[in-house]
C-alpha cells in the first residue's frame, strides 16, 4: 500500500475530512491527499502550521514536558490535527468544524503506524 493510499484510508473514514498530508517539520508535503474543495488554499494552510509546530516541538523539549504528539488548531470553519510521526514527519489532517473530531483523532492515531512503516 502506498502513502497516498494512507492517507486516502485516513481521510473517507472521517466525516468533514478535507485532506490529510504527510508533511516534513520544514513544510514540504511528502504526500498529500485532497477530498475536496474547501474554498481554503490547504497546501499552504498546512506549510503555516509546520512553522508553528516547530516552535511547539521546542517549546516542549525546552520545558520538558515529553515528547509532543498531537496539537490541534480550531478556527470558526476548520480543524486542523497534527500528530507527529518521528523527529522529521508530521500527519496532518483538516477537516470543517462540524466533522467527526472523535473519529479523525483515532484515525490519525491508527494510520500514524501504517504510515511509520511505510515511511521505513
């Protein structure tokens, strides 16, 4: 199975999912998968949120608070959930507000471990 399948796996099982992106902590999509049209330019919506993770990922090895796994970022029309797959990659995963919030986490956190070995 290939990564694009993954990800196609991750997001038809998700009610309001509109796409899913492996994507590396300096903004590049190793792949990607795009539902549907959202009127958001969702590429570069998942770019910002790379910088942002970064900071986060510092932030928490600064303070020691563990590794980071998951943040999610909620906005009037979008969810965004970013579930870390190792010191180089991120899943990411946005959706419109009314989506299945449940479903998408346990989704991401099941397929996070396809997509590890998959990645090798």
């Amino acid at each position: 199975m290939s990564l694009k399948d993954t990800l196609n796996g991750t997001i038809v099982h998700v009610e309001g999912a509109l796409a899913a992106y492996v994507m590396a902590y300096d903004g590049i999509a190793i792949d990607e998968v795009v539902k549907s049209d959202s009127g958001f330019d969702l590429q570069l919506l998942s770019v910002e949120y790379a910088t942002v993770l970064r900071g986060i990922k510092r932030t928490v090895e600064v303070v020691k608070a563990g590794q980071m796994e998951e943040v999610i970022v909620t906005t009037s029309s979008l969810i965004v959930i970013m579930r870390v797959l190792n010191d180089e990659l991120f899943l990411v995963l946005i959706m419109a507000k009314d989506g299945n919030f449940g479903k998408a986490r346990y989704m991401l956190r099941l397929k996070s471990f396809e997509l590890l070995r998959q990645l090798g």
